[in-house]
C-alpha cells in the first residue's frame, strides 16, 4: 500500500499525480508536498543514497522499463531507511506507458539480520529483477489501478490533488475522428490530401474550359482561327482525360451521408454519385476533340455541344461552401467568377457585332462596332466579309468593352451603336450592378473580419483606460495593466 503513481506522458520530470496513505506515513511527508514532483524522489535521496542505482532508475524511466532495486532512502526528518523499490510501466490499450507505478517496501530490520552473510546476492538482485517477483508487481499494479478508480469516486475533489490529463474523462471526440476506419484498400478518402490536391486540379481544368469553350465557339469562324484552335487539341485532350479519370476516381471516394457519417461501402457510394453528379460530369467530359485526331470536319455545332462542358462550374459552388472560412479563398474565386463573366461577355458581344455585319447591305451599313474598330486601326471591312481587325484585336476590344461596363458605365471609345448592341450593353450594365452587390460586398466583409480582431482590441484598451482614469490608479500600476 505504500506506492506513488507519476504521468509518463510528460516528457520533462514525469511528475507524480497521486500517493497513498501509506507512503506518507512511510516518509513522514504530507500528500501536498509530493504532489508534482519528479517521480524520482529526490527529496528522498540522502549521504547513503546509492547514486549509481539513481542513474539506473533515470535510464529505465526514460526507456519505460520494469525495474526493481534496494535502496537507501531519507525520511522527511532525516532518518535513514532500506527500501525494496519496484518500477512498473503501465499501459493503456493502445500499448502507451501513461504511468508509472512506484511500490516501497520497508525493509530496514531483514536487511539489517542478512546484511553480512547476503551481499552477493543483493548484487545479483539489484542487477537482474526476478521474475516471480515482477510479475507479482505487475498483478498489483493492475489491483491498485482498479482500487483508485472506486477511491476516487468516494474521495472529495478538495483532497484529490491530482493530474486531470491522466484520471479525468476527456471531452467526447467524433466518432468518425477515433473510430478504426474500415475500408476497401481501392477507396479513396475525400478528406485525404490526394483528393483535395485532386479537386483544385479539376478546378483548374474547369476554369481552361470555361475560357476557351466560349473563345471557340465566338471567334473560330475563318480558316485561321480554326487552325489556331487546333493548336490546344493537346491540352484540350488532356483535359478531357482528367474529365474521364475524374469520373472514375468519383465512383472509389467516400462522401459523407446526410446523418454526419463517412460512407465507405462501394455500392452505396456508386449509387450517391450516380443520384448527383454522374451525368453532369459524364457530359461534360465527352471527348469532343478526339474529331480532330480523326480529321473531322468540326462545325460550329460541335463547339456549341462542347458549352455543356460549363455545366461543371456548379461544382464551384461546393468550393466556395468548403473554404467559406478562408477569406483569401472566397476573394480570388469571386475575382475569378468576375474575370471569367466578363470573358463570356466578352465572346457575346463579338459574336453580336459579327451577326450585324452579315445582316445588314454591305454598303450602306458601317455603324456596327466592329466596323468602328476597323476605322481606328486602319482595317476597314471590305463587303463586311474580308478584312477587319483580326481575331486577337477584336477580342482585346471586346474584353476591354465588357469590364469597363461591369465596373462602371464605360468610356464611350467602344460604344454600342446599333439597337441590339444597346440592349447587351443595358444587359451588362446591369449584370455589372448585380456582380458589384455581390462580389465587392463580399469584400467589404472580408475586410471587416480582418479588422475585427484589431477592433476588440482597441475596445478593451479604451475600457481599461476608463477604468484607470475613474479609479485613478498610480502610474506603475497602470503601465503593469496596459
């Protein structure tokens, strides 16, 4: 009954948590000045302490080992007692040393009858422990952690000192953060950092899409322009093969159910990814530009069959829920949103200004956009059919038009002219006003969060100067409060 336990989970010091009764009555020294102090018992050491033996036990706490010694140890009022020390490591399920088990046994009076005849036999004991006696140690050690639990219990919580990290239930974790997972070795987590690294990768394809899909469809109408498209065939297979492996990998990912648990059976994730997101995704990766290794000719119609690509943007918005607490996050895909609206806007209004120059007669009609930016850069349409500024000139004049309509009312150097062009300017300009509540309010907010923690600060400043100022507190003192 005279033992001490000590935390092994504190690297420095392993300090001890709790003493018995009868290790204070050994001593002489009450529970309060145990408490937190080195398991090693320094305070009891001595002129007769062995150090040798005291280096031993420093080595086995350090390596979490069984260990048992006879040593000379100090009461608090300065006598000196033999005492049969038992080390005992003790474990938890998971096989962790969480304490140490300190046994002492009195045995000053058999130590003084068999001291002369028995000194080789102490050597060989202290050197190597016994066994039969180790493993009585180690079924105490399992009886006095049983006994604690239930003396615990009875004892008030004044007089139990003692280590809330080893004794104490600890908040209840998630089930799903402690639970073993039980999975297929083919299933992929879509916490892990694999998928995560995988999903902006498939963000990244989707945003290629979503630029050069609409470019396509607006601006390949010559002979050069479709060569020019032909030139990201490479990129755009890969794409598609990341559209394809996407599917895949989709049908082998965990997702969560609607009652917060981790799904890990194939069949049921199969069954969620074709109820969502199957069809989107496998129509939008549908290997439309393979017709170019094949050397079909690709109409216009094949290009407008490849807008259902965009359909994947919907995803984004499952990103912007994810990382909803990341404000650097939210800022760049809002500004992208932005950039990539006045992209498609961008594409509308050439195709607009196209669409007048094949409507109207040839030579009485030059009022269309287009027609004006032929003027300025000295490439006048010839029959509204040759000529003109080419396809780069004309999409920066487009994109240039777009942005300055969505972030304000424009310049007036690209300007709409004919009645269909007012209506898409009346269009953006509202559109504008939309994505203005929307996307700089957001940043408005952001802003604000930012500064939040600043704000606090400066309000619990001015608090606390109030306080000084009506208690009119001395100068040290309020130099030590601020």
């Amino acid at each position: 009954s005279n033992f001490i336990l000590a935390n092994a989970q504190v690297r420095r010091g392993f300090p001890i948590v709790y003493c018995s009764d009868g290790f204070c009555d050994l001593t002489g020294f009450a529970r309060t000045e145990v408490m937190q102090k080195n398991c090693s018992c320094r305070f009891l050491y001595g002129a007769e302490t062995s150090e040798p033996v005291l280096q031993r036990i420093e080595k086995v706490l350090d390596g979490r080992q069984e260990y048992q010694t006879e040593v000379c140890f100090y009461k608090k009022g300065g006598t000196a007692f033999w005492c049969l020390l038992d080390i005992m490591p003790i474990k938890n399920e998971k096989g962790e040393v969480v304490l140490f088990l300190f046994s002492f046994k009195d045995i000053t009076e058999s130590r003084g009858r068999s001291h002369l005849g028995d000194k080789k036999e102490e050597k060989q004991r202290s050197k190597k422990p016994r066994s039969s006696h180790l493993q009585a140690a180690r079924r105490q050690s399992r009886t006095v952690v049983h006994r604690l639990g239930s003396q615990f219990a009875r004892r008030d919580r004044s007089e139990m000192k003692i280590n809330r990290n080893v004794f104490e239930n600890k908040p209840s974790v998630p089930e799903y953060k402690v639970a073993s997972v039980q999975k297929s070795r083919f299933i992929l987590l879509h916490y892990s950092i694999f998928k995560a690294l995988w999903d902006w990768l498939i963000l990244l394809a989707t945003f290629y899409v979503a630029i050069t899909v609409p470019y396509n469809v607006c601006f390949t109408g010559t002979e050069d322009s479709l060569s020019a498209s032909r030139s990201t065939i490479v990129s755009d297979i890969a794409v598609e093969m990341l559209f394809i492996l996407d599917i895949i990998l989709n049908f082998r990912t965990t997702y969560v159910s609607q009652s917060g648990q981790v799904v890990y059976d194939p069949r049921s994730i199969c069954i969620h990814y074709v109820a969502t997101w199957f069809f989107v995704d496998l129509i939008a990766a549908l290997p439309f530009d393979l017709l170019y290794v094949f050397n079909v000719t690709v109409t216009s119609l094949v290009h407008l069959l490849k807008t259902v690509r965009l359909l994947r943007l919907l995803r984004l918005l499952q990103k912007l829920d994810r990382y909803s607490q990341y404000s650097a996050m939210v800022l760049t895909l809002l500004m992208s949103m932005f950039a990539l609206l006045a992209h498609w806007m961008a594409c509308i209004w050439y195709v607009i200004g196209r669409k007048e120059l094949e409507s109207n007669d040839p030579r009485t009609w030059d009022i269309g956009w287009l027609h004006e930016l032929g003027k300025r850069l000295e490439a006048p349409y010839i029959n509204n059919s040759v000529g003109g500024p080419s396809i780069r000139s004309a999409y920066i004049a487009s994109l240039y038009f777009t942005l300055s309509s969505l972030t304000s009312v424009g310049f007036g150097n690209v300007c709409a002219n004919t009645d269909t062009e007012k209506i898409f300017s009346i269009c953006t300009m509202l559109i504008g006003a939309l994505m203005h509540a929307v996307v700089f309010g957001n940043v408005t907010a952001i802003i604000q969060r930012m500064y939040s923690r600043r704000s606090l600060y400066h309000t619990r400043m001015k608090d606390l100067k109030d306080f000084i100022r009506v208690h009119r507190l001395p100068q040290q003192l309020k130099q030590r409060m601020l």
